[in-house]
C-alpha cells in the first residue's frame, strides 16, 4: 500500500497525473549543468506527466548545446512514444554515456516532443526548475525529476 501525500497548495501530486501519460508545455526555467559548463537553458520546454512518476522535462535541441552531445549506438522503445535515441555527453576530458534522449519519429500523440531532448539528472552537475535543484528519480530506467519539496509530492517523502 503507497502512502499517498496531500499535496498543500500549489503542489502537484504525481498519483493525480494520467495514464497513459499527457504531454504539456512547461513555460518554467530549466538548466542543466555539467563538467561546469551550462549544457541547456530553456523557457520553452515540454514535460511528460504520468502517473506514479516524476515529470520527464522536454527542452528543444535549440536550447541544448549540442557539442557536447554525440548519437549513442543503443536505443530504446516507449510503449506511449516511439523509439528513443540516445546521447552521449562529452566536455573537456569527462565523458558520460547514455546522458540524453530523444524521439526522432514519436507516435502520434506524442508528435510535439519531435527531437525535444530529455536529460537523466544523475549525471548532471546540476540540473535545475525554475532556480530550485532537482534530485533524480532513483534507478536508471526512468529519467523524471523529483522536485525537492516544492511541486512534486511522491512516496518517498
């Protein structure tokens, strides 16, 4: 039995999101940090809600400093997106696979992510909404972003 918080007022709660999973423009400030350099910066970014998890941020390649990223061989496939290509990180001397993903063809409902790039936060320096650090989700399969007691409510509070 999960042990569901009451979100308090301006909180989201992540049993509340959908599923299947809804996509929707994120206006709020993200960045990303790695090696001490700033990867990504975006007010124009798009999440993914589904429920039981955190949100997965969407930033559009414009935002990313795509120098630093290069294609990784493996790819993966999403029951609700499509097939997902992924990245390689490298600045300076450190180097980090499978740091970003993408979907180059998503499905149909998914159709605005198009080449949007997602981060997985452990990686990272830092990655950051609206000012406030994120903790990464735990394990390596999902990329979402707990928001440290701020919008996001989920059972290991």
């Amino acid at each position: 039995m999960i042990n569901r918080i009451k979100p308090a007022p301006g909180q989201e709660s992540v049993w509340d999101y959908p599923r299947p999973p809804r996509c929707e423009n994120f206006s709020g400030h993200i960045e990303i940090f790695f090696a001490g350099e700033i990867i990504a910066d975006s007010w124009n970014s798009k999440r993914v809600l589904e429920t039981s998890h955190p949100p997965v941020y969407y930033l559009p390649p414009e935002d990313v400093h795509m120098e630093y990223l290069h294609p990784a061989r493996d790819s993966s496939w999403c029951e609700w997106k499509g097939a997902a290509a992924y990245y390689d990180i490298q600045v300076k001397k450190k180097r980090v696979e499978w740091v970003a993903w993408c979907y180059p063809d998503p499905a149909a409902d998914f159709r605005e992510l198009k080449n949007y790039i997602a981060f997985y936060a452990a990686p990272m320096d830092g990655c950051f909404v609206d000012g406030e650090r994120v903790v990464p989700q735990p394990g390596n399969f999902y990329g979402g972003w707990r928001e440290y007691y701020r919008s996001v409510q989920g059972r290991e509070r």
